[in-house]
C-alpha cells in the first residue's frame, strides 16, 4: 500500500512531522522530518510564502501506465509537488531548494552496500536540475542522520546532524 501523501494545505496548522513517503506543499505550518539513507528535498517561494518538503526512500521505480504517484519514490514525490505548483499558479524555477539526507546507513564491513543513499541524491540532483528550483542549501551524503525543519512562515531551513551510523555515546576503556 502506498505511503499516504499530504497535498495543498492553505491555512495555518501546527507543525507536521513527516514520515517516509509523505509530503506536504502549503502555508503557515512548520514542516519537519527525521532523515537516514533517504533524501528530503524542501522548497520555498519567497514572494508567495508558499513551499514544502518531500521524504523520499528510493529514487525511482518502474512505475506502469495509470498506476498512481506514491510518495516513496523521488521522482514521484517531486512531480506530486510539481503538480502543487502548478495548481497555486506558480512556477518551479521561482522556488528555492534545499538538498539533505542520503546518508550511507551500511556499516562498513557490510557484506552487500546498496548504495540508497549515494543514489537518493543523484535523484535530487536530476529532480532539482529539471524543474530548475534554485538551489540554495545542501547538506548529504556522509553517514550521519538528520533533522530537518521548514517553517514555511519564513522559508527558514534548519539542518541537525546526529551521531554517525554506529557510533556509541559516552566513553570507554
């Protein structure tokens, strides 16, 4: 079953944590999102105060005729908010673009890396480059998680690294 997706939203709202597979375009509510080996792309128009965010887990996939847009996969969730776009009568290239996540979350003694992360943001890189959003902040790859926090009041994007994939708090000995 496809992960549920958030459309057009106009008014105020609290903030909304999205998970794998979800977006949400619109005004006036804080956007968040917890990000490993999956890429969140966010956007802002800074004239309309309009923008959103996307979590995407895979890149692509080999979608059939008719089938519907589902969120887990980059190109799709990009063309869903494409299609918001659109639909506020707006155009791709007025928005600004943050780039984060992708993070290698294989150990490095993996028997099998699939390489998710490395191919998330190739994917962003080929989504921001065709809809031409302006690309203002990137921060991916690495093996690091991330929060990501869009307040579309403002546009203002915040990034958190956590602790690296493995990694242990506290000392040892």
């Amino acid at each position: 079953m496809p992960s549920k997706t958030v459309g057009w939203h106009p008014g105020p709202g609290p903030s909304i944590m999205l998970l794998p597979g979800q977006l949400h375009f619109g005004q006036n509510v804080t956007l968040k999102t917890l990000l490993g080996s999956c890429v969140a792309l966010t956007l802002w128009h800074p004239e309309r105060r309009i923008g959103g965010m996307c979590h995407y887990l895979l890149p692509t996939r080999a979608r059939q005729p008719g089938m519907p847009l589902d969120g887990r996969f980059g190109d799709e969730a990009v063309l869903t908010m494409a299609m918001c776009i659109e639909r506020a009568g707006v155009k791709p290239d007025e928005f600004i673009a943050h780039l984060y996540g992708g993070a290698d979350t294989m150990p490095d003694g993996a028997a099998v890396k699939l390489n998710v992360g490395e191919r998330n943001i190739e994917q962003g890189w080929k989504l921001i480059e065709h809809f031409r959003f302006q690309l203002d902040g990137v921060d991916v790859g690495d093996n690091v998680p991330r929060h990501v926090v869009l307040d579309l009041q403002t546009g203002l994007v915040t990034a958190r690294r956590g602790m690296p994939a493995g990694a242990t708090v506290g000392g040892g000995a």
